[in-house]
C-alpha cells in the first residue's frame, strides 16, 4: 500500500457488497459454525493527520444472521440474540488509536441484547485504493452481553465467538 494516511481523510460508508461482518461458534461436540450478518450499515470518519480524531459507528440487523441453515439462523435470531426485542446490534466508537503504519485499536461500546460493553478491535487496514479495506478478528465472550438460549447451551456451546471482519469503506 503506497498511500499515505493523510489522503485517506474523510467520511467513508461501509459498501454492502464488499463487506463480511462474519463469525465462527464452537460447538462442544468439535463442531464450528460460520456465519455473518447480511444487513448492516455504517460510517467511518478517517483522520489520517490524527488517527486518534477518526470514529465508527457500526449498525448491524439482528434477524440477518446467516450460517447457510435456515432452521439454525431462525434460532440464533430468535433465542439467542432475541432479535424481536432488540433488533439491532450497534459499535460506537469511542478511541482510535495508532498501533503500527497501518494497524489501529478500535475502542467502542458493543451493545447487543439491550446490554453495553466496551470492545477493542485490533484492525489493520489492507488496501486503500480510492476506497479503504480493513481487516480484523476478535474474540468476545457472548456471555457478557448475555447472548445465550438456556442452561443446555452454556455447556453445549463455547461462549467465545470469533468475530471475522473485513470492511470496505467509500467514500461520500
């Protein structure tokens, strides 16, 4: 990447098409699941004088989860994230920090199931090209923002979840 920072200042939006919020669950029986969010929008606000003054904010439709099995999909939105009394997930960011030429901690509070907590995403940006790519993996215990069915699937699935990140911004 050739680019400098200071080109990349600006109000970008996240491009559906070229974006995965994804995921992966374990499963005790050794199993993983994969998944991601089809709805989502977002904004990013880039300072590349001042990594530290860009913001996010990230809005994630909960009934959009998709693992390629309806029935299981149903059940992720229903039970588990409870999509019909919180139909959103949402990331405002609330620190950026520089960390390396091209790599950055997102600070921002996570908010799902009507419970906040802060969350820092190590990202690193891979491309920028007129628009900006950013990569990232993190993992959270859904446990904190109590994302989970019953007493069967504590024990039944890994509290930890993977999230798996790629984000393509435009620019407006």
């Amino acid at each position: 990447m050739t680019t400098k920072l200071s080109e990349l200042t600006g109000d970008y939006v996240l491009d559906a098409e070229r974006t995965r919020i994804g995921f992966v669950a374990r499963h005790r029986m050794a199993t993983r699941v994969r998944g991601r969010f089809a709805g989502f929008e977002g904004v990013v606000r880039l300072d590349g004088d001042d990594p530290s003054a860009s913001s996010a904010r990230l809005t994630i439709q909960a009934d959009t989860v998709d693992t390629g099995n309806k029935q299981r999909d149903d059940q992720l939105s229903k039970t588990f994230l409870v999509a019909a009394a919180y139909p959103t997930i949402m990331f405002v960011s609330t620190k950026v920090e520089q960390t390396g030429a091209t790599t950055f901690d997102v600070t921002g509070d996570l908010t799902m199931r009507g419970v906040t907590h802060p969350v820092t995403v190590p990202f690193e940006l891979i491309e920028a090209d007129g628009d900006v790519t950013f990569k990232a993996t993190q993992t959270l215990n859904r446990m904190h923002w109590q994302v989970n069915w019953n007493a069967l699937t504590t024990v039944m699935v890994s509290p930890d979840v993977i999230l798996d990140l790629q984000l393509t911004a435009t620019r407006r």
